[in-house]
C-alpha cells in the first residue's frame, strides 16, 4: 500500500520548477530533484508512475512509466506531482 508523504505541487514559479511529464523525466534523468506530473498504480504490490492510465479494468499503467520508490500518500489512479530523482527506470521520491 501507498502512504507517507507527498509532494504537491504548488502554483507559479519559474519554468524550472514547472512540473514535467514522466517521458520528459526519463530524458532529463537527474541526480537532481525535480518536479514530476503522472498518475502512481499499484499492481501486485509494486507502485508505479505512469505518464497516463490506460482505460482498461483493473486500470493499468501507460507508458512511458517509472518504479516508484518512497512513500506517497496518494488514492489509486490519482494525478499527482512528486518531487523526486530519476535513475534508470527508477523514480525515487525526495524527502525534502
């Protein structure tokens, strides 16, 4: 299950704290955090962020899509904006 802390995004600011996608995030990579719009689906106990959901049932994830690592309170299908690090096909959420 999903929980702990998630990192909103919040309105304004500068274009580099403009949220991306999670296909622009792939491109980026970064050891740097960043700022990531997508949908998080949790399927067999393994949460990933998606760039959109596919209309199927049981909703999957659609690609381009990343592993999520780290705790985020967030309900099923739900869009979000996570504050994170890019490594590989990996997307670990920043505690900051």
């Amino acid at each position: 299950m999903l929980a702990a802390v998630l990192a909103l995004a919040a309105c304004g600011g500068s274009e580099d704290d403009s949220p991306v996608g999670v296909g622009r995030a792939i491109e980026r990579g970064s050891d740097e955090p960043q700022r990531v719009s997508g949908y998080v689906i949790e399927r067999n106990g393994v949460p990933r962020f998606c760039e959109a959901i596919l209309e199927s049932f049981p909703p999957q994830c659609g690609e381009p899509s990343l592993r999520l690592v780290g705790a985020v309170a967030a309900r099923p299908e739900e869009h979000v904006t996570l504050l994170g690090t890019v490594d590989g096909d990996v997307f670990r959420v920043s505690e900051r």
